[in-house]
C-alpha cells in the first residue's frame, strides 16, 4: 500500500531487464507511490519482453535506446516530456555492463577496448544522461537523479575487475554534475551503493555466492536486498530529501563502516581449522 510519496511526480527509469533488476524493483515502488514514469532499456533488453510486460503493468511507456548514444538519450527525455505532460522529476540509473568481465578478462590483462565500452556503458551514459537532460533543460527544479553504484569504487574487491573503475567514475561525475546542476537548476544528483545483490548483472562478478555471504555476515543489518534498495531510492526522488546532493550514500546493512564482524570471524575461524595453520602467531 502507497504513501503517494511521488505522487504528482514524472520520471525516467534506466535498466529494468528482469523482476530481479533493481531498476524493476524500483519501478514497481514508485508505481505504487503515485509516479508515472517511462522505462528505458536497450533494442535487445526491450524486445525480450519482460519488460514490456512491467511497462503494461505500471501504465509506463517503453523508450528504446543505448545510453551511450546521445541521439537517443535525446530522443528518451524528449519522448518522455512528451507522454507524461512536462519536465522530468526523477530520473534513475540503474545500469552497468563489463565485457571483460562477461570474457573472463582478469584485471591485469584487460582488453582496452572492452574497457572502454566499459567506462562509457556504466560510466560516462550518466555524464551523457546529465548532460542531454541539462541542455534540453528537461529536468525540473528539485528534481533528483539517483545512480547505482558498488562499494568497489572505493575499495578493491576481489573479482569486480575493471567494473571498479567505471563506479569510481560514476561517484566522480555525481560530484562535479552534481555541483553544477545544484547550484544553476537546484536539481540534486547522488549515488546509492548497494549491498551485493543476485541480479543478471550481478550473478556476472566472479565469486558472487561467497560474496554475498561475506557481505551479509560483515553487515550489522544483513545484506539490504533489491526490494529494500527501490524503498530507499524513492525517499531520494522524493520531496524529503530535496538537500541532498552529491553524496554517495550506503545502502549496504554497515557493511562499510566494519572492519570484521563476529559473524565473518567465526566462519573463517571454521576456514582456519580446515586448512590446519595460521601463519600469524
Ligand atoms: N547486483 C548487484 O550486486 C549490484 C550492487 C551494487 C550496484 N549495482 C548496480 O545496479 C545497477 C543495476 O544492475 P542490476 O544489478 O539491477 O542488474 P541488471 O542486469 O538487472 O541491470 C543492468 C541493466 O543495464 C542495462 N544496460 C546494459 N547496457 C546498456 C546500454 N548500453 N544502454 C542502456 N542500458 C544498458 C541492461 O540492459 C540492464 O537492464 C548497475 O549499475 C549495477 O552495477 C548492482
């Protein structure tokens, strides 16, 4: 049941692939909190068809479009304004994609050009989102642009590959965008960083299992999952958080505030006695 917490509100929703995306998720949410928004995937992502049938469910019109390509980002928030009747106030980036993690490409041996398709699909789509909707000046005053990202843009995370350096990009652009837009439209643009989640994106990071469990077992509150994610990004798109800017904020149970947690401890100790010895005395 809804609060109507976005009620009255027009968005644009980047990267719902299946019910297990969190951009579904928070789609689903801010239907039921009174949105009305558009959905945006790739060509291929929409005509799989799960996400027509979310679009049909949420009364959301379905824009293709690469988020690396200008022209069609252009073509989204115009297509956008136009079906919901004015500018935008919510956008959401849900959206990430690493060949040389798909190839199996290790870190110390990338191919550049994966990389680079790397940076501009998780990275540089948002500096591109931002940019089109600035200078179409489709975003309205107090409007608020959310981006996902993974704690890996500050810390290395064994398995995330070059992945980190595009959420390491991603975090940036929120900043500097972040400024200008803050201080020229009063439109706030932040980060959520996500605990580990089981999504098609997500179950591509090497040693996805063992890391949700490390996750949940470090986090005071267990891991945040997708349905929880979607309620927390509503509170950014909607009215009570109109100061907020800039930040990239975890949503992720504590895990970034620990160090190691009794819960992480007595499983490695179990991992200890298994190999025989520690090398510490
Ligand atoms: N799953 C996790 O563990 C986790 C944790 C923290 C942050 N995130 C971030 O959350 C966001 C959403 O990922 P998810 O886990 O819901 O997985 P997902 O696979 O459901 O979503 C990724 C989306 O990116 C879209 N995409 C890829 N290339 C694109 C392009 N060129 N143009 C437009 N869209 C494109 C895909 O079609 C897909 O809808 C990503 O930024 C991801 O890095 C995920």
């Amino acid at each position: 049941m809804g609060l109507d917490l976005l009620k009255g509100k027009r968005g644009i929703i980047f990267g719902a692939l299946n019910d297990k995306s969190i951009a579904w998720k928070i789609a689903e949410r801010a239907y039921e909190e009174g949105a009305r928004f558009t959905l945006t995937n790739t060509l291929v992502a929409c005509r799989m068809g799960e996400v027509v049938e979310l679009s049909e469910r949420c009364e959301a019109k379905l824009i293709p479009a690469d988020a690396t390509s200008v022209a069609d980002l252009e073509n989204v928030f115009r297509e956008s304004m136009e079906a919901l009747g004015g500018k935008i106030d919510f956008v959401l980036h849900s959206i990430g994609m690493s060949l040389n993690v798909r190839k199996g490409r290790k870190y110390e041996d990338l191919d550049y050009g994966f990389l680079n398709k790397t940076l501009d699909i998780s990275a540089i789509s948002f500096h591109k989102v931002l940019q089109v909707g600035y200078k179409m000046d489709a975003i309205s005053e107090w409007g608020s642009v959310v981006a996902l990202s993974y704690i890996a843009a500050q810390r290395t995370f064994y398995g995330y590959n070059d992945m980190a350096d595009a959420k390491s990009l991603l975090e940036s652009i929120a900043r500097s965008f972040g400024y200008i837009y803050g201080r020229e439209r009063n439109v706030r643009i932040n980060t959520v960083s996500q605990s580990p989640t089981m999504t098609t994106a997500g179950s591509g990071v090497k040693g996805m299992g063992g890391l949700l469990d490390f996750a949940n077992r470090m986090s005071p509150l267990g891991n945040a999952n997708a349905d929880e994610c979607a309620d927390y990004c509503l509170t950014l798109f909607s009215d009570f958080t109109r100061k907020v800017t800039m930040q990239n904020l975890f949503h992720d149970g504590g895990f970034s505030n620990v160090g190691i947690s009794e819960h992480a401890m007595e499983q490695y100790n179990i991992g200890l006695e298994f190999v025989g010895e520690s090398a510490v005395e």
